[in-house]
C-alpha cells in the first residue's frame, strides 16, 4: 500500500523529513522550526483538549498506527510513544510540553 503525501504549505515533507541519511535527519530538524514558527499560535484539538484536562483521540490517530504495526509485524516506535505520552499526559503524569520533546530522543 503507498501513500502519496501532498505538499504542505508548498513543502515537500516526504523529502524534507527523510532520514536516510544522517545528514537529511540534522537539516530537517533545524528546517522545521523555522517552517512552522508562522504558525506557532495554532493549536490542535488533541492539545486543545488536554490543556483542559480531557482525553482526546490519540488512538483513532495514532494508535492505529501502533495496533496496524503490530498485526503485520512493522515497529512504530514514534507512534508507541506519542500513544504512551498522551496517556501519560491525561493521567496526569506529564503536562502538555515543548519539553516533552527529550521523552522521544532514544527513538529518534
């Protein structure tokens, strides 16, 4: 199954976020940011829906990923992960963060 993702304001993300090579992963990580600080203020449903303290549709999102990935054997680890923090984060454990990113760095 291929999946043809459309540009998103006039990027390519496929090659933007392809991590082939050690040098593309570091070029986008330093691209995004700058990419999405026009957009800074916009906040999601899920994020939305968090700050107020009720559990949102991480796995109508996500958690297919995880359930598909484990039916035909392919690791979803990003995926496993944004489930588990989003859990966390509706337990309580964590809050919704920008810090929350260092919860990712052994995966990535």
């Amino acid at each position: 199954m291929f999946y043809k993702i459309k540009p998103i304001q006039g990027k390519d993300i496929v090659k933007l976020l392809n991590y082939n090579k050690c040098i593309n992963r570091w070029i986008s990580f330093m691209l995004i940011p700058i990419a999405i600080k026009k957009n800074i203020l916009i906040k999601s449903n899920m994020l939305k829906d968090l700050k107020k303290g009720r559990n949102c549709e991480i796995n109508a999102i996500n958690g297919v990923a995880y359930e598909y990935g484990d039916k035909v054997e392919f690791d979803t680890p990003v995926d496993n992960r944004v489930v588990k923090v989003t859990y966390d984060i509706e337990n309580k454990k964590f809050i919704p963060s920008w810090k929350n990113h260092a919860l990712f760095e052994d995966i990535l």
